[in-house]
C-alpha cells in the first residue's frame, strides 16, 4: 500500500509539479455547483446542513484533491454560514462533522463566524469531531453524537520541527495531556 501511495504521489508531482494554490481554488470551485453555489452547504426543508469534513484548511488541500480525500476550507465554512444567516427560508443551521480537525491558520475567523450566527446551531457528529473540528462544534447551541462511537476532543496544539540537529516538540501548556 506505501509503495501504491508513494507512486500515486510521484505521478501527481510529475504531472502537476508547479501547483498553485489559486489553480488549486479553480479546482475546488468547480467541485461545487460551477453556478457559484457553495460544495458545502444543502437545504432540507428549512434546514442549512453544512458539511465538515477530513482536513481543515486555510486554502484547498491539493493532495485531498489528487486523491479524492476530503478537505474543508475555512472560507467555504464562513462562506455558508453566511449565505444559511442570509436566507430568510432557512430557521436552523446544522453542521454535519466528521473530522480530525486541521489548521490552525483561518480557524478562528471561521470560529468568530460561527459565534456571531444568529440562527440556532447544532453540530451532527458522525464519527469523529477533534482538535479544530471540535472547536467548530463548540460553538453550536447544541452538539449531537450521531452514534456510540463518535469521537470527540483532542483539544490543544502539538508541534514538532527541526532546528539544526536538534528536533523541538511543542505542546501547549493547557493540554499537558496532548502528547505525555
């Protein structure tokens, strides 16, 4: 499987060496609707349910795109939340999550977005809602496990980068746990 993975990478490189991430953007633009209409955001009946789901990103992940996996925006967030605040037919915002949460770079735009929605909120947790998935959840009225074994948590930053021959690992003092 590694080896399947690596040459399915070594083709993407090859075939895609200079990706930018506006060229990156044109492509998740056209996974949406191509009429403007927003990849993440549906109606049912007088419902916006929001899909969050796989990495959580400041831009578009070309390697979620290559390979099919998910990858939510944090501006696709912000984007549906405020076209779901701007329709008067919508009366509940719903945020369908499953992911292990992602970036921090865009997250608490997309969280002061999510805090300021006028709109009851609740956040549907199908399997997993962690780390900035689960900062997401918590700002909705209400949080929903849509089955015994959803997961939730893994709250706090960890790092880790090398610095000449010595390898630094960060973890935030507020989650000792994080990493013990």
């Amino acid at each position: 499987l590694a080896d399947t993975i690596l040459a399915q990478l070594r083709a993407a490189a090859e075939s895609a060496p200079e990706i930018k991430a506006e060229e990156v953007e044109k492509i998740v633009a056209a996974r949406g609707g191509g009429d403007g209409s927003s990849r993440i955001l549906s109606r049912a009946g007088d419902t916006a349910r929001i899909a969050i789901q796989g990495v959580l990103t400041k831009t578009p992940s070309w390697m979620a795109i290559i390979f099919g996996g998910g990858n939510t925006t944090y501006s696709e967030i912000i984007s549906a939340v405020a076209e779901a605040e701007a329709d008067t037919a919508v009366k509940t915002i719903q945020l369908d999550i499953d992911s292990g949460g992602g970036s921090v770079a865009g997250l608490f735009e997309a969280l002061d977005v999510l805090r300021s929605a006028k709109k009851p909120m609740v956040a549907r947790v199908s399997d997993l809602a962690a780390s900035a998935a689960y900062a997401i959840a918590a700002q909705a009225d209400e949080i929903v496990a849509e089955n015994v074994g959803a997961i939730f948590g893994s709250v706090g930053v960890a790092t880790q980068f090398y610095v000449s021959d010595n390898r630094v690992d960060i973890t935030s003092t507020k989650a000792k746990d994080k990493r013990p």
